[in-house]
C-alpha cells in the first residue's frame, strides 16, 4: 500500500473512533442540556462535545478535500501517460509497418540481384562464347598455323574463364 494511502487510512479511522466517541458523549449531554438547560455543566459539555464534533466533521472534510485532489492529480498524470502509451503504440505500429515493407523489399531485392547475376553470367558466357566462335571462324579463314595458334589461344582462354572445366570432365567421361 502506499505510505500516503496508509497516512490517510490511518488519520480517517483516527478521525472516526473520535467522532464516534465525541457523538456518543454529543447525545448524552444533548439530553441533559436539553432536560436542564439552566445546569451550566450540562451547557459547558454540551458546546464542547458539540464543538468537538464540528472539528472532527472539518478535519475529515478536509482529509477527504486532500484526497480528492490527490485522486485528480493522480487521473491527470494517468491520462497523459495513457496518452503517451497511445502515441508510442501508434509508432511502434508504424515502425512495424514499415519494418515489414522494408523487410519483404529486402527479399525482393535479394531476387532481383540473384536473377540480376544469373542474367549477367549467362550474357557473359555467351559474349565468350561469340568471341570463340570468332577466332575458329578467324582460324578457319587464315593458314593452318595461324588457325592452330587462334584454337589455342581460344581454348586457353576458355580454360582459364572456366568454360572448359566444364567440359573437360563430360569430354573425358565420353
């Protein structure tokens, strides 16, 4: 429990044993003043218990004042954190959105860079493959010495961009 709830918890039912005294002995001397009112002691006990309770009835209308405007603060500062809580909920839903757009674009781009590569790759490929089929073209056209030069040289570099690594093992398995 809180130590201002106990504090006020404790001051009420301290307030309230007393009133409930102060009433009992408000009732007695309410009789006998009223039965006697030229008896200055029933008089003299008659204000004070009545007096006593007025105090009593003030202190707890205060108490409650207090607790009133405590209760209010406490639902003011529970409406704006409510209201923070709101506004963060709603970026947190926002950033969420966004990390998922974010997240499905980067699969997307991972696609479309894979499919990017593949595509490069066999364009590469076949540009070697025309420059290839040029210099055997090329051999064919010249003398046989220069053809077997350009076959070499076409076969070295085929090797080399690892077209014929490819091929040497299907030609060796044939």
């Amino acid at each position: 429990m809180d130590p201002k709830a106990k504090q006020f918890k404790e001051k009420i039912n301290s307030i309230n044993s007393s009133f409930l005294s102060a009433l009992d002995d408000f009732k007695k001397y309410y009789v006998f003043y009223h039965k006697n009112p030229e008896v200055d002691e029933y008089s003299n006990h008659f204000v004070n218990t009545k007096s006593q309770l007025q105090t009593l009835s003030g202190e707890m209308f205060a108490t409650t004042n207090i607790i009133q405007k405590n209760i209010e603060t406490l639902n003011d500062t529970m409406e704006e954190i409510s209201s923070k809580l709101t506004n963060e909920k709603d970026k947190y839903a926002k950033m969420d959105k966004l990390f998922t757009s974010l997240k499905g674009t980067e699969s997307g781009s991972n696609i479309l860079i894979n499919d990017s590569k593949t595509e490069f790759n066999l364009l590469f490929f076949k540009n070697i493959e025309l420059f290839i089929g040029i210099l055997i073209i090329l051999g064919l056209m010249v003398s046989p010495k220069m053809a077997m030069i350009l076959l070499v040289i076409a076969l070295l570099i085929s090797y080399n961009l690892g077209i014929m690594k490819v091929v040497l093992p299907v030609i060796g398995y044939i």
